[in-house]
C-alpha cells in the first residue's frame, strides 16, 4: 500500500530526512502539544488573509484573477494532501502563495520543494499549469516569485519515491549535514549522534 503523505513531509524531508522517519515511523509528532508560538503562528496567517483580501493583485504583477484561501489539496495519483495558504487562478495558468514569517525575504530549498509539491497537486485538481509560485513574507509585506520548472517537478517526484522507501525500510536515516538546523530542532533529544 502506498504510504499516505502531506505536503509538509516533503519540505521536512528536504530539510532532514530524520524528521518524517520520527514522525511516520515512531509517531512522534502526534504527541506535540499546540504550543503558544504555533497558536500565535495561526492568528497571524489569518490575519494576512484579511489584508491579502484587499490587497491588489497588482503586487503579483496580475491583472486578473481569482483568490482562493486556505485550500485543502489532495492528489489521489500521489497520495499527498497538503494546505495551501492562498491560490490565484487566472484562467490560463494557476498559481500557489505561501505566507511566511521570515525577516530576509529567504526561500530555501525545502520552501522550493514545498512550492513544487503544490504545483503538482494544483494541476491534478484545476487541470491547469501552474509554471510559478510566489511566498508572501508577513514581516516585510513583500513577495519573491518562484519559478516551478519541469525539471523542479521531475526533481520533486524522485524525492517523493525516496522518502517512501526510506520510511518502508524502516531504518534511521543520516542526520543532516547542516548542523545550525539542529540548534532549534524540536527531535535533537532523539539524535544523541548528533552532539
Ligand atoms: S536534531 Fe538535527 S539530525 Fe536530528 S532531526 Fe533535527 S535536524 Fe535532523
């Protein structure tokens, strides 16, 4: 049976394959209490909402379009669900938006991953091509597009059946080689290798 996943797996396995092993293989995540700071995380994204609502696609270079929030995705070729903080649909083309609360404006290679799961999940649902992306950054009200290329898609389909195998095996993966992640990482008391 194909292992379900979510959209968020894809991005924390670009950052550390460690992390879904804890959460799909030990179950560790459904223990995680809602903290103040996730609570606080989510007031703030709706709060982007109601400014997004009046804000003028302009500032995505758009004339047109439809503003969709909030949107449950679900692919049922890739077994993936994932939430997507806002979509515009122009009619030729769809395109995903994700909020973030980063000060420099920064995309990363797990935001990238996160951006091309989407695109895949978004043209399965609106039978539409989604070529780009942009992230909204909350603190600076500013927003970098994204390009999504064939070779992003391809790239993201081959991670996909990584991550599968990996959490099939059943076998803990390496740490990740950028150790400043592991500073704030909420597992690190399960990577004793690591210190
Ligand atoms: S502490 Fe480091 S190695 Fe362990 S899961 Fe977190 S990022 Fe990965």
């Amino acid at each position: 049976m194909t292992i379900p996943l979510t959209v968020s797996d894809l991005r924390q396995y670009e950052y550390c394959a460690r992390i879904p092993y804890f959460t799909h293989v030990l179950g560790l995540q459904k223990r995680r209490p809602t903290t103040y700071k996730m609570e606080e995380g989510r007031l703030e994204h709706e709060h982007v909402n109601l400014l997004e609502e009046r804000r003028s696609l302009r500032s995505y270079g758009l004339t047109r379009g439809e503003r969709y929030f909030n949107v449950s995705l679900f692919s049922p070729v890739l077994q993936i669900t994932g939430l997507l903080d806002m979509v515009i649909v122009t009619g030729d083309e769809v395109i995903p938006v994700e909020f973030k609360n980063d000060l420099h404006n920064r995309v990363g290679a797990n935001h990238k991953r996160q951006l091309a799961a989407y695109s895949l999940l978004l043209e399965e649902k609106w039978q539409l091509p989604v070529n780009r992306a942009f992230v909204h950054f909350i603190p600076t009200r500013q927003s970098r597009e994204v390009s999504l290329t064939q070779e992003t898609k391809d790239q993201l389909l081959i991670q996909l059946n990584q991550l599968r195998v990996m959490l099939e095996r059943e076998a803990l993966p390496d740490a990740t080689s950028k150790v400043g992640r592991c500073t704030d990482c909420e597992f690190r008391n399960f990577c004793p290798d690591i210190w």
